[in-house]
C-alpha cells in the first residue's frame, strides 16, 4: 500500500513541475519585417542616388589672361605736357584692357635718339612711338608734302584734315610707313623764327647763321649759307646757351616746352601762317600691331581721336604761354609785313621744285599729290 502512496505522489511532483513550466510566460514573437511599398514613379529604369557625394573630378584652373608689356619711346622728358598726356593714356590703357596690357614709357631718348625714331619702331626697339614726318632725310618722302616749308597750310586742323584726305587719296603716302601702324597723324602750330642775338625779318637777316632746324629747312639755309643743326629736342637748350647755334626755327610750344624762350631774345611770327607745320603722331610696330587681340586693338584706337585732340588744345595753351613768357622776359615778338613774308614764300619755291622732281625720279606721284594739296589749301582757305 505504502509502494502504491509513494509512487503516486512522484507522479503527481512530476506533473506540478510540467504544469509549472507551461504556465511561465513565453517569448513574444519576433515582428515580421515591414513590406515597404514602393512609391510609384515614371517607368523604365530608375536611378538611385547616393545618399554620401563621391569624390568629384579636380578642375583645371583658368589660365591667367595674356599680360603685353608694351615699350613706348619719346624723345622729351616726362614732365612737359606731352609727357604727362602719354602717362595718363598708358594708365588708361591699363584700366580698359583690365591689366592686360602694361606700357613703360622711355623718356629723354633714353630708348632711341630723336632721328632714330622711325626706325626704332620698325624693327621692334620700341613698340610705340611718338613721331615726326620729316625728322631725318630719306624717310617718308613723299609724305614729305605737308612738312615742305611755306607751302601755306592755313591752320592746324584744316592742315591735319587735308593730309588725311591726301592720304585717303594717294595710298602711296602709307605704303611708305613699312613695318609700322599709323595710329594718329595730326599738324602742329606753325613754326617761326627764334634767335638769340639778332632779330631776323627777311631771309638776308639769317644768311650765316647757325641754326638749329629740321630737314625740311635744308635747302632754303643753305641756300643762303646758313648751317643747318639737326638736334633732337633734348639738346636745343645747351646748343643755344653754349652759342653752338644763333637761331631756331620751331613752334612756340616747342619753345616754352623745353625752355630755350630764355635765350631766344628775338621771336618772328612769320604771319599767322608761319615757316611751316610739322606734323606729330603715334606709330606701333606693325608686327606687334597684328600679335595683339582684336579687342585690345580696338581699345587704343578708341583713345587716338581723343589723345590727338587733347594734344592740339595743349599745343594751343603751350603757345600762348609760350607768347606770355616771352614778354615776360622782355623778350621782341615781331610781326612782318606781307612783303617781307613774300621773300620767305619765294625762297622756299625752289625747295618745292626739287622734292617734286625727286619724286618723280623715284617713280612716286609728287606733281599730283602737290596739285592736290594746293587745291587743298585754296579749298580750306
């Protein structure tokens, strides 16, 4: 009875520990994954982007713009007007290209010597130049037309006009300006007679003389047995104050400009027309000319009519500052009779005779392109 109770009861201990254990709590189960729905888009192939940037491709940085440092070359010093108009153009130059181009200025012939100015451009020493037809012999001849003495241009800008109708005209005049760019040609004041000791009113007053004068004045000196200086602006003064030279022949501007108006005592006018006109203006080196961008080219010669211009209102101040400091000094400004003026006209006329058959000689157009200036002249008169 005993083996009966005891098994019974290990039945009923193994059941309770059974039961026990199924009554714990079991484990919840794990969450299904969530379905996500695609959201509905266009169709055909989609494209996935990255949510971190990948490395991206290194730029190659922009090439700095093309710097021209430019040599421009003048004869005078950098503190007369003309000096100071070049300065301020660079620097607008400068400003308009927007650094791209750079321009030194080599003043006092410290670049190439006065008589040496065309030449210097056209074979690259200088790339710009301030220029002067007629400054030696032998170069731009033909041209030469507007710098023959006492041809009677009548003024400065009826004078720049009639050239560059010349040269619209006969394009043999710029086939003379080999290797170089005409950027600006423009006429200066009228020349007259400066001299230091002695007045001078007719021709026999500067027979023997020595005086300081350009090419054009060649023939008419020597045919009155003056000796011709040729002097490159910077030298005029110590000439005149050494006694190397007795008289001048230049504009009045030209005279304040480079002070010699202290030692020229004696000023004739020659009447408004003058000696003569010279003629200034700016060339490049054609090849570098044609290296330069288009819209660098087109730059400077937006400045040219006004630089041109600018420097004819100087011209015009430098000359009657030129007449003030003469009569300041105490200095003989002489006016001449049309008579004695004539004497000049008439000594010049062989000059013109002899340019007209060197023309020819050369086989270039001078009887025409001298008619025409003629009639020019009488036109604008």
């Amino acid at each position: 009875m005993r083996k009966y109770l005891l098994a019974t009861l290990a039945l009923i201990l193994i059941a309770g520990l059974v039961l026990g254990g199924c009554a714990q709590t079991a484990p919840a189960p794990a969450p299904a994954p969530t379905r996500i729905s695609p959201t509905p888009g266009p169709q055909g192939p989609q494209t996935i982007t990255a949510q971190t940037p990948g490395p991206t491709a290194t730029q190659k940085p922009a090439a700095p713009a093309k710097v021209y440092n430019l040599k421009f070359n003048d004869w005078g010093p950098a503190q007369i007007i003309i000096g100071q108009r070049e300065q301020e153009w660079a620097k607008l130059i400068e400003e308009r290209t927007n650094g791209r181009v750079k321009t030194t200025i080599y003043f006092a012939q410290s670049l190439a010597k006065y008589a040496d100015t065309y030449r210097a451009v056209e074979s690259g020493i200088a790339d710009f130049s301030i220029y002067v037809i007629g400054v030696t012999q032998g170069i731009h001849e033909l041209n030469r037309i507007v710098d023959l003495p006492f041809i009677g241009l009548p003024g400065t800008e009826a004078g720049t006009e009639i050239y560059n109708a010349l040269r619209a005209k006969f394009p043999e005049l710029d086939k003379e300006y080999v290797g170089t760019k005409v950027l600006y040609m423009r006429a200066m004041p009228p020349d007259r007679i400066h001299s230091a000791k002695k007045p001078i009113r007719i021709p026999a007053d500067i027979g023997g003389k020595k005086v300081i004068a350009g090419a054009r004045y060649s023939g008419m000196l020597g045919s009155l047995g003056a000796a011709q200086i040729v002097l490159g602006p910077p030298d005029w003064y110590m000439a005149l104050d050494r006694g190397l030279a007795e008289a001048h022949i230049t504009h009045w501007n030209a005279s304040y400009s480079f002070n010699t108006i202290e030692l020229e005592k004696y000023h004739n006018e020659l009447t408004a027309a003058g000696a003569g006109m010279g003629f200034i203006g700016m060339l490049a080196n054609l090849d570098l000319w044609n290296s330069l961008p288009a819209d660098i080219q087109g730059i400077i010669m937006g400045t040219m009519k006004d630089f041109s211009d600018t420097g004819l209102k100087d011209d015009y101040g430098q000359t009657e500052l030129g007449r003030a400091k003469a009569r300041e000094l105490g200095n003989q400004i002489i006016d001449i009779s049309p008579e004695e003026y004539q004497q000049w006209v008439y000594l010049a006329k062989p000059t013109h005779q002899e340019w007209i058959a060197d023309m020819k000689a050369k086989g270039l157009p001078g009887q025409a392109v001298y008619d025409e200036t003629m009639r020019l002249i009488q036109q604008y008169k």
